[in-house]
C-alpha cells in the first residue's frame, strides 16, 4: 500500500469507525450512581490513613504533613500496610514513585508487592513468595537517576537521586494492563545532596515561602498585640488549569512524522475554511470527541480530579477542560495526572491528543491558563474584593504586592513559560505576547488611580459605584462597595498575559505542553518576594505606633500604585503599537528562548530566589543549563525530521509529479504541439519551487552541521539552534508548503491540513 492509499485509507476509517462506548457506574439495581459517590474512589485518602492509624499516631502524621517534619519509622510501617491491602484488594500488583523531573512529564518505575523471603532450617534454606510494602519502601525509593536532566549537578559517580513521598498528596491507583491496578504515590526527586532535581521540590518550598510572607504581612494590617497568636497561620497557593488542547484522528496522526515525532506539523496549508467563522468555540463537540472526554472524566472522577468544564475552544478540532481549582501542588499533580489520563483515553478511542503550543500554523494555539490565587486558611480567598472596608485594604495591599512581583520579576516571569513550543505560539495569532504587562479591569483601574490622584472614583454609570472622597487621613468608608463591583464587571482582555480575572490572577502565557509547576514557582517567589517589600513598608509607616491606621494602609498602598504603574496595560495586547509602548515604558520584550532563559543568571532574579531559599544558586545554574540543552534538543531533532520529510517524501512526491506531467507533455506536444499543452505550464511552475525545496534542504543541512560542530556547549548550542535553525526550517517550510499548492493531490504523501483538522 503507497502512502497515498494509507491516507485515503485512514480517512475511511475515521469516518466509518463507530464511536467507542463504556458504561458508565450502575447501581445493582441499574440506577446511576451519582459522580459525587465514586468520586475519589481510587485515591487513599486522609480518612483512609486514619483508619489504619492509631489516634496519637494518625495526629502525628498530620503535624509531619503540615510542618514536613520526618515521620517515624513505625507511623510509615502502618501506612504502607494499610496501603498496600487497599490497594491490592482493587487488583493492585505493583507499586511506584511517581514524580515529576525536569522534563515536563513524569516518571515512574514499577516494583511488584512480590517479595521473597527466606527461612533456613535444618533442611536448608526455605524460599517462600510473600506480599510487602514497608515504610521504607513507602517513604524513599532510589531510581537510577542519571539518566535524567541534572544540568550538570550530578556527576555520573554520584548519580544517586531520591524520590521521596510527598504527603501532602494523596496516593492513588491507575489501571495497569489486564484488569491489574498500580498503586501511585506522588514524590519529590531530589539529589545525594538534597538538590531538587525536579520541579516539585521547589514548588512546595515556594508555596511555604509565600505563605511565611504572607502571614506576616496580615499580621501586620490586622493589628495582633505582640505575643497574641496571629488569625492567620497559613496561606494557601490556589491554582485553576485550563487546558488546552487539539484532538485529531490517530490514523491520520500515525501518517505524519512531525506529529509523531515533535507534536507538531512542521509542514502544511490551511484549508480554505478553519477559524475564521467563529463557529467553532463553544460549539457542539464532535461525538467521538465527547465520548473520549467523558469516559476521561470518568478515570479523572475516581482518582479525585475534580474536572468541571468542558468546550471546543477557538480553532477546529481544539478543545478545553478545566478542574475546579485546588491548593497548588495537588492542582499541578492533577493537572499531569489528567494530561496522562486524557492522552491514554484518546488512544483508546483511536484518537490523539496533541498537547503542543502550536499544531498548526495559522489558527489558535493551546496554552494552559494558570488561574492564581492565595486563601487563608480560614478559606479567605485574599484576591477577592469584599464589601467589608478592613478586608479592602488587605485585598489591595496583596493586589499591588502582585503589581509590583510582576514589574520586578516580569522577565523571570517570560524565563518560566519559555520552550521550544512555546515560542511559537508567544505573540502569534491570538496568542499573549512576549511583553508581561498586567490587565486589571477598568473599574479596578480607576479605583488604583483614584487613590494614586488622591481623588474621588469616577462614576462609571453604575448605580452601586458612589463618589467618595479620599486623601488627606479620613478614608470615606464608602471605598468599601468599589472593589466589589470591580470583580462584578471585570471586563475580559483577551490579549493580556496576566489578568485579574475577579477574584484572582490568571497567568495566560503558560503552555499547554508545559507543567504548570515551574511557572507556578516563579509567580510565588515574586510575590512572596513583593509581599515582603510591602509588609516594609508598612513597618517603616507604623513606625513607633502600636498599629496601622486605615490612612497609614492606604499611604503604602498608594506608594504602590506610584511604583508599579508602568506594567498596568489595558490595551490591545496584540497590536503593534503596544511592542512600541512597552518599550517607551522600559519593559522587556523578550523574544527568543535563550534571551529568556538568560535570565535565570541576572543578579536581580537569582539573588531574590536565593535569598527566599526556593533555589540554590546550584539549582539554578543547572536549570539554566537544563532549559538551554532542551531548546537545543528539540530544534535539532525538529530540523532533522522536517528534512527527511522533505527529502524523502516531499521532493519524491514532486518529482514522480513532474515524471507524469514530462511523459504528457512530451506526448501531447507532439499531437498538438507546445502552445496548445497546459501541462507544460504546470511543470514550468512547479520547476523553480521543487529547485526552492531542493535549495532549502541545503540549508537545513548546513544549520544542523552547525549545531553538531559544537561540543559540550548546551548555551551555544541553543544560541545557534536560535539563529540558525529556525530561519533554515522557516524557508524549507515556505519551499515546502508552496509545493503543497502545486502538487497534484493524487501524489501529496501526508495527509493534508484539511483532513487532519475535519472531524
Ligand atoms: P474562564 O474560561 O472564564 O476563565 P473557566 O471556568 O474555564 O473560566 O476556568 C476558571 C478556572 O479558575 C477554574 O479552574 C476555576 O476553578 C479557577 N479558579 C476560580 N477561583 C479560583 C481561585 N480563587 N484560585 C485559583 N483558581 C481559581
Ligand atoms: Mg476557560
């Protein structure tokens, strides 16, 4: 079968296959069971680990969970042994540590519970088959770790790394092959040294660093008499993934080595009718579609996720799934857990899910907008503007802390969303750009220059909104109703990067493909860092009083509004005009990926990281180095698959073209000569383009020879990869997508944009 055929016969395929089918759970009597009743019934949760616990011992794990301090040998033991008969009374064969290296995904390695013991008798030795889980083996597993990215932190004769369990996520089990289950549990991977080589590690060290921040900084404005105990005690990092991603047909896919092999079309047109009608965001989704995101859901369900909505989004065969936010580093386990979960559905149903930033050229990207917030824990969501005056002042003070992490630590910012995949979608089609800039609204806008101009609020038409004075040391009570109605009508900016969205920030130029983690950290550093400089503030306006008055909160707030206001932009954040605004304003546009990951090294950002101890100064240089190998890596081996693309099944398929038309040609100018052959044309046309191809594929080479030129060097070979390698790939694409036009459909080896994007 020629690749041609293989296409015609996918296609067949995807649209005679039926629609895959599961039940759904059943009562014994046949009613439905209702989500919330099997809801995390895969999870071994906190009332599980209490039963299997003795009282004092079941306290003590909570005080370890909540305070990391080490749990004793005997609390784990009765741990593992509960788990493991769960587990095992579900199907359960194997256990894993399942945790998150520097590579995006996560990782695993399967022990089996079998065991053997030996007892030595008279006889001899006696070998018998057992079943154990100790809490050792719970607690601390060793992988083989030099296989995975360290940037250098380790070296291969102390290649060890631990992957240790991290309590505060729950651990669960996931279907294995033939009816079996594996149980999971959540780790960190750190070094000998205690380095964190994965992206959890200093995750949760950033949301404890931001909850010490922001404690105090309550403390502070709720005026607790020294020695009282503060109300607050800790605070929650909260975190909402919507993902973003495209479904297309796996038979398809399979005929497509740049899909399978990058995750993205390196190559190919759009079809003459794609996004441009709007027709498809909040569409009806596709049946075989709904079918693979219910039955994910259901896998999601059962193992706690608590996944909310689902839609088609913009650009055709793309959708979104969001949960319902959770505390940040069970929303980032969720979030990988569900990307897991929906990719194995997908396969299921014959189809594949590209979690790439940018599939296809021309219509939207995914991204992975991280909504933000943080929550007391008396389930106070700090961002959320109350009608209670007291609570304003708290609500603005975290809200210019916010302000000022963004404009400090922006570019850090830009550094934690930076990939190979993400660049491409970065300031394309309807996609955040480069420029981090902050969009708030314009009620919230007018109440931040209200208060910055010592004036009274524009009414904006809104019966609730009253005209108040502010300034001098009375702060007119009636600010208390402004903010309330700023979360009501928070208009949406689209185009904007970060954006209060209500009653928290949402971080929209996070990728879909990424983990949420690293992004997640770099935004707590910041504002824990800003929280910081905040509660100064605040200490150097108390001075020698007891407490802050009102008019001393808003004196530091106002401050605030003064120092950050260049990175509030309430525009058009696609426009041209703002890449020249944000420069006039000194903000950074950082366009390309080692630019970006450059500043993983200014002093301004390192010092703050290290100083809040979310990472050495190790972990950086080897993240640094982690990110510049990656870039580098992924150009390559997209150059490389995009040139034997071109020269073995692009070229081909124009010259056996070429072929036919020469042999009609020849033929035909024969009966009716030259000037009456239109065949001659259309191999005339296709001459220069086919030589354009061929001239294109030398350059590619000559990028790649590039690259391989340079040993050892993770920095200069993303430098090159940058310059060199996407502009080669930027012309062989136009060569090759020009061909694509001209070649007679019968001939074109791949399935086209038109097929991939059709349901
Ligand atoms: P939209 O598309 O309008 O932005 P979605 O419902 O798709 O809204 O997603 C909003 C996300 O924000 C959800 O995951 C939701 O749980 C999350 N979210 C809501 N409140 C908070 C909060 N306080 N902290 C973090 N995330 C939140
Ligand atoms: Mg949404």
């Amino acid at each position: 079968m020629s690749l041609n055929s293989a296409r015609v016969e996918s296609l067949k395929d995807n649209i005679n296959r039926p629609t895959r089918v599961i039940s759904y759970p059943k009562k014994a009597d046949g009613k439905p069971v209702y989500t919330s009743e099997f809801f995390g019934d895969h999870v071994f949760n906190l009332q599980q680990i209490a039963k299997a616990l003795p009282k004092p011992a079941y306290a003590s794990f909570l005080k370890q969970m909540r305070g990391r301090q080490a749990l004793d040998r005997a609390t784990a033991d009765a741990i593992a042994h509960a788990v493991r008969i769960w587990a095992m009374d579900r199907g359960a064969t194997h256990f894993t540590h399942w945790f998150q290296p520097q590579t995006g995904t996560t990782a695993e390695k399967h022990d089996a519970f079998l065991s053997l013991k030996s007892t030595f008798t008279a006889a001899g030795e006696e070998v018998t088959a057992i079943d154990a889980f100790s809490g050792s083996q719970l607690l601390q597993a060793e992988p083989d770790a030099s296989s995975f990215p360290s940037g250098g932190m380790r070296t291969t004769f102390e290649a060890r790394g631990y992957t240790v369990w991290d309590t505060t996520s729950p651990m669960f089990i996931q279907d294995g092959p033939h009816g079996t289950y594996v149980l999971y549990i959540p780790s960190v991977f750190i070094s000998y040294n205690g380095d964190a080589l994965d992206e959890k590690t200093v995750l949760l060290r950033s949301t404890e660093q931001i909850s010490k921040s922001c404690c105090e900084l309550l403390s502070l404005i709720e005026s607790v008499p020294v020695g009282a105990q503060p109300r607050t005690s800790h605070v929650f990092t909260t975190l909402g993934t919507e993902q973003e991603y495209f479904l297309i047909d796996r038979s398809l896919y399979s005929l497509r080595p740049d899909l399978k092999t990058t995750g993205r079309t390196l190559i190919g047109n759009l079809p003459p009718k794609h996004q441009q009608l709007d027709d498809h965001y909040f569409g009806r989704v596709p049946s075989k579609v709904m079918a693979t995101m219910s039955e994910a859901e259901l896998e999601l369900f059962r193992l706690g996720v608590p996944v909310k909505t689902r839609h088609n989004e913009v650009a055709p065969q793309q959708f979104e799934l969001a949960p319902i936010f959770e505390e940040a580093s069970l929303a980032v386990d969720h979030n990988l857990l569900t990307m897991d979960v929906l990719s194995k559905v997908a396969h299921k149903n014959k189809l594949k899910v590209l979690y790439h930033e940018k599939p296809f050229k021309g219509v939207n990207g995914s991204g992975k907008h991280c909504n933000w917030s943080l929550s007391t824990d008396h389930g106070e969501n700090l961002l959320d503007p109350t009608v209670k005056p007291e609570t304003n002042y708290r609500f603005l003070l975290i809200l210019v802390a916010v302000l000022h992490a963004v404009q400090q630590h922006g570019a850090l910012l830009r550094t934690s969303i930076s990939s190979a995949s993400n660049e491409h979608r970065l300031g394309a089609c309807e996609a955040p750009p480069s420029i981090l800039s902050i969009f708030l609204g314009q009620h919230l806008n007018e109440v931040l220059d209200s208060i910055e101009e010592s004036r009274p609020i524009r009414n904006f038409s809104v019966p609730e909104i009253q005209t108040v004075k502010l300034g001098g040391t009375v702060l007119d009570v009636k600010v208390a109703s402004l903010p309330s109605i700023a979360r009501d009508l928070t208009d949406r900016n689209r185009t904007s990067p970060f954006a209060f969205t209500g009653n928290k920030f949402e971080f929209r130029a996070v990728g879909s493909k990424q983990s949420p983690s690293f992004p997640v950290t770099i935004l707590n550093a910041a504002v824990s860092s800003a929280l910081q400089d905040v509660s100064a503030a605040l200490r150097d306006q108390m001075g020698d009083k007891p407490f802050l008055s009102d008019a001393d909160k808003l004196a530091v707030i106002k401050k605030f509004i003064g120092m950050t206001k260049n990175i509030r932009f309430e525009g058009d954040g696609y426009s041209d005009a703002w890449v020249e605004e944000a420069e006039r304003r000194g903000l950074p546009n950082i366009r390309s990926c080692p630019e970006a990951f450059e500043q993983l090294l200014v002093p301004a950002h390192t010092s703050m990281l290290t100083k809040l101890g979310i990472f050495s100064n190790t972990e950086l240089t080897s993240r640094y180095f982690i990110m510049n190998e990656r870039y580098a890596k992924d150009l390559l081996v997209e150059a490389n698959t995009m040139r034997a693309m071109l020269a073995q099944q692009i070229l081909p398929a124009a010259f056996e073209y070429r072929g036919v038309l020469a042999k009609s040609v020849q033929l035909l100018s024969s009966i009716e000569g030259e000037a009456q052959c239109p065949e001659l044309e259309a191999l005339k046309a296709l001459t220069p383009v086919t030589k354009d191809l061929q001239a294109a594929i030398v350059g590619l080479d000559k990028a790649v020879e590039k690259m391989l030129a340079i040993h050892d060097d993770a920095v200069v070979e993303a430098k090159t990869a940058s310059e060199f390698i996407i502009p080669a790939m930027r012309d062989a694409r136009t060569a090759a997508d020009h061909l694509e036009i001209l070649t007679a459909d019968k001939f074109y080896p791949i399935p086209r944009y038109s097929e991939l994007l059709w349901f």
